[in-house]
C-alpha cells in the first residue's frame, strides 16, 4: 500500500517547486503553479548549433516532515541563428566626379540595432562596379565614401551586404540610384567684333553650377562655321 500511495504521489503536480533552467550561459529560475508546471524566459547565448537545456530541482521539504528527492533532467535544444534586415539608406542621388556616401542598417528582426559587423556596399556593376567596407555602429548604421563616384549616368544598382555567422544570418539590401553629371555653366568673355581677314582670339570661360571653375576641359568656338578647339 505505500508503494502505491508514493507512486500516485510522485505522478501528483508539485506546486511551489523551485526550477532552474540553464542554456549555456543563460540560466533563469521559477517556481511551479498548482499544476506543477513552471516557466522562465530565457536567452541563448552560444553560436547555433546544437545544444542541451537542463532542468535541475534541488528537492523540498513540505511542514518540515517530507522530503522531496532533488532532480534533473536534459534534454536536446537547438540553437538557430538569428535573421536580420539589411536597408540602404545612403544617398539617392550621386554626382559623377565627387565623392558618394554609401550607407547602410542592420537590424535583428528588424527592430534592434546591430554593431560592430562589416557590411560590403556596391555600386554599380560590370567593369564600372565600385564597393567599400564599413563597420555597424551602436545604431546599426555602416558608411563609406567612393572618391569619386565614376558610374554610367542614369539609375545603378547598389547592394550591402554582411556575411552570416554563429550568431547571425547572412543578408542583403538592394536599392537604385540615379547618378547625374555636374551641371555647367559657360559663357563667352572674348571680343565682340573683328577686322576681316585678320585672327582674333575667343575666350569663354566654363564653371560648374557652385561657379568653381572646370579645368582641363576642351571648348569649341565657331565663328562663321569656322571653328577652333581649345583645351
């Protein structure tokens, strides 16, 4: 008969037994309701893969008369990496022959920021491609900046990208940019008149649209479809 009454005992809910659940390095406690079930938040902490959850009791004594036995208990838990967003967020918009922002965010599941991962921002593609490296900061947000940017005029395709590791999932962003010229201003700053038959020397001058003067250009002038070519 006690054989039989401990049996129904043991298959009983323990209310008010203190657990403890460790995962690596994460370990939290809680304490059985009436239907002898417990449960804690914990947070993995090691590199995916697989791994073991164990369950320890360290026993009870209930009106200081009986005594329940410690016990434990493990079993197989899987650790999966964690998915992340990419998102460009650099500039739209780049100038051919001056320097381009690149940048880019990364979050877990979207919502928190990761830092202090290298993601891989390119611009363009074939043999005009152009990329630079930048680390995650505590906002998530890694930059570089190509001197100059040298691509096709019109959209271009940019990607980032960051490599996956124990921890995290390999992602990619993708966006368009629109890459435009420098705008020019040009204006003539020779004579107005000339003797026939005699040379006469055409000046103008070439600013972009911040008036900086463009060097190095070639200028072609007409003068009664006579032309000349300077550079």
């Amino acid at each position: 008969p006690r054989r039989r009454t401990a049996a129904r005992q043991l298959a009983n809910p323990l209310a008010g037994g203190h657990l403890t659940f460790t995962l690596g390095s994460s370990v939290c406690t809680a304490d059985t309701g009436q239907n002898g079930l417990a449960a804690c938040l914990g947070m993995p902490a090691s590199a995916a893969g697989s791994s073991s959850l164990s369950i320890a009791f360290a026993g009870a004594r209930i009106d200081g008369l009986e005594q329940f036995s410690a016990a434990s208990l493990s079993v197989p838990f899987g650790v999966a990496v964690e998915q992340v967003a990419l998102t460009y967020d650099g500039d739209t918009t780049l100038i051919n022959g001056n320097p381009a922002t690149l940048s880019a965010t990364l979050m877990e599941d979207g919502t928190t920021p990761i830092a202090e991962r290298t993601i891989t921002l390119t611009l363009g593609t074939g043999a005009a491609v152009q990329s630079g490296h930048g680390t995650t900061n505590t906002q998530g947000r890694a930059s570089c900046t190509l001197t100059p940017a040298a691509q096709p005029v019109g959209s271009n395709p940019i990607a980032a990208t960051v490599a996956g590791d124990g921890f995290y999932a390999a992602a990619t962003g993708s966006a368009s940019v629109t890459v435009v010229t420098i705008h020019t201003g040009l204006s003539y700053t020779g004579p107005l008149s000339g003797d026939v038959n005699d040379a006469v020397t055409l000046t103008a001058r070439l600013r972009t649209g911040s008036e900086a003067a463009v060097p190095a250009a070639t200028l072609t002038c007409s003068l009664s479809r006579l032309p000349c070519t300077h550079p």
